[in-house]
C-alpha cells in the first residue's frame, strides 16, 4: 500500500520532477517557459534555413551552359579566321612570303612546296626574314631538294635526327612530305604547320599523334 501511496504522490508533481529521497526537485513549473533568442542567432538561423543544395539538374544546366558558351566562343574565333583568310586570301597564322609566287622562291625550292615552307620557317626562327637568306637549297639540303631527300641529308650532314619532336623542328610525315612543328602537346600530340598538303600550294594546320610522324629533323645547329 505504500508503493501505491507513492505513485499517486509522484502523480500529482509539476512536469519534468522527481522524488529525490524526502526532497521533490521541480525542474519545470506550470507557468510557461520563454527562450530568447539574439538578432543575430536568430539572423544565422534564418540564413541557414534559406540554404538550398544545387539539384542534379541544376548542375546539369550549368554544365550546358559552360559548354554552350565555350562552344559559341570556338565559334567566334572560327569567324574571325574566315574574316581574314576571305580580306587576305590567306589563313590566319600563314607567314610564308613567297605565296602565290610560280617557279622558284628566293629560297631555290619550288614556291609554293612543302619544302620552301619549312626551309622559309627555319630561317624566320633565327631571324632571317630578308635575302641573303641563311637557309637555302645549296646549304640546307644541297643533295636535293625534294622531301623525300631530307631525312637523309640531315644525317649527311650531321644533324639530329629524332623520334622525340620539339618546337621549330622539321616533321617528315607519310608520303614523306615535311611540315612545321609549331607546338608539341601534353597530350601526346604535335600541332603541325604546311604547305601542299590538304590543298596545292596551300597553307594548312593539323594535329597528329606524336609517334604518327617518321622522323623529327631538328635544326641546323639546335
């Protein structure tokens, strides 16, 4: 009976209190409870209820939207290339001054040729943009002036020949024609400058796999 007594003695207590030996600890009275809350606290708490995670489809607009911007900025540089090729007669990055020219270049390769392009390139790289030209026929490749020569005749007269391309060398590629190699790539590929290649006596660019080249002829004196 006093077990019973005692539960409907706890039952009659204030919330959230308990019988603590002969002593009742009240930790909450009927009267209501009030929290006051700081500008500020209350600020960050609104901030942080105004968060919202990106979707999934959200992330995929903006990856639409970077790539249509990049896309509309390959566009724009492509028009400018046309604008100057259609005011010029020539493409944007073609330096080679004999173009046009019929016979044979100050250079004493056929104008026009992948090899007066090339031979006209390894003069410019050393500053020789004027007749008496430092590179021509006669000391470049004197055994001959097609393509198909060069490679050998860099080794006659001991120049490197390599598998490894570089900057400025000359790139002997299939068919054996030679091109410019304006840049080489991380990616393993090379960026090639040309004439007589994709058009007759044309200027031309393309990119190709590194190891797709025959041979690497680097220049006189490099």
């Amino acid at each position: 009976m006093g077990a019973v007594a005692g539960m409907f003695g706890l039952a009659g207590l204030p919330a959230y209190a308990f019988q603590e030996g002969s002593q009742t600890v009240d930790y909450a009275s009927d009267s209501t409870q009030s929290l006051t809350v700081s500008a500020e606290a209350a600020s960050s708490l609104l901030a942080r209820d105004a968060f919202t995670a990106t979707t999934p489809e959200e992330l995929q607009a903006q990856r639409d939207a970077a790539a249509a911007a990049a896309a509309a900025s390959a566009a724009s540089q492509a028009r400018s290339a046309i604008s100057i090729t259609a005011a010029t007669g020539r493409a944007a990055g073609d330096d080679y001054p004999f173009y046009g020219m019929g016979g044979m270049s100050p250079l004493n390769y056929y104008a026009g040729e992948c090899v007066d392009f090339v031979a006209w390139r390894l003069n410019r790289d050393i500053g020789s943009t004027s007749a008496p030209f430092r590179w021509v026929w006669s000391n470049l490749t004197p055994g001959g002036g097609s393509a198909t020569s060069w490679t050998s005749q860099w080794y006659a007269a001991g120049r490197t020949v390599s598998n490894v391309p570089v900057p400025g060398a000359v790139a002997v590629t299939d068919y054996y024609h030679v091109a410019y190699v304006n840049s080489v790539n991380a990616d393993g590929t090379v960026f090639l400058e040309e004439y007589n290649y994709a058009a007759h006596h044309t200027y031309g660019t393309r990119t190709v796999p590194a190891s797709s080249v025959i041979a690497y002829l680097y220049p006189p004196g490099y």
